[in-house]
C-alpha cells in the first residue's frame, strides 16, 4: 500500500486524481473528453466509477469548454454524494 488515501494499493491514480486533473488541466479535459477510454486505462477506477466517468462525460455535450470541468466535477460529486 502506498499509505496516500487517493491512490490504489498499485500506485495508480484513481477517480480523486482523475477529476482534480480535469478541474485544473484544460489539455487533460479536452483529451478526456475527446478519447475517454485512453484517458481511463491510465486510472485505477471500479466499473462502477467508469461507467460514471462516462455518463458524466456524455452530459458535457454542447457545454462551453470554459464551463466543462466544473459540469464534470459536478456530476461526479452529486453521484457518489447520493
């Protein structure tokens, strides 16, 4: 274990990583956005987590850019704070 309560036992960033990237890089975003499976093989996250990673990214659809990772963070919070 690497002892760090976001990462997986392995060392791969998981789902707190993946989101706090996307709020704070606006290239990961868009790579994100644009191959989301590539982007998703880099993290260690649950089925479950990437089958939300993907909802939330189909709702980003017409959403301005400037206005994207906020819409993603979103999404994901309301998701796991339910």
């Amino acid at each position: 274990m690497t002892g760090a309560a976001d990462e997986t036992p392995m060392g791969q960033p998981g789902l707190r990583e993946l989101v706090g990237r996307a709020m704070i890089d606006p290239d990961f975003l868009t790579e994100l956005v644009r191959a989301p499976e590539a982007v998703l093989d880099r993290y260690a996250l649950s089925q479950e987590e990437q089958a939300a990673v993907l909802q939330a990214l189909a709702k980003l659809g017409s959403t301005p850019s400037h206005h994207r990772a906020r819409v993603l963070e979103a999404a994901l919070v309301k998701r796991w704070a339910t």
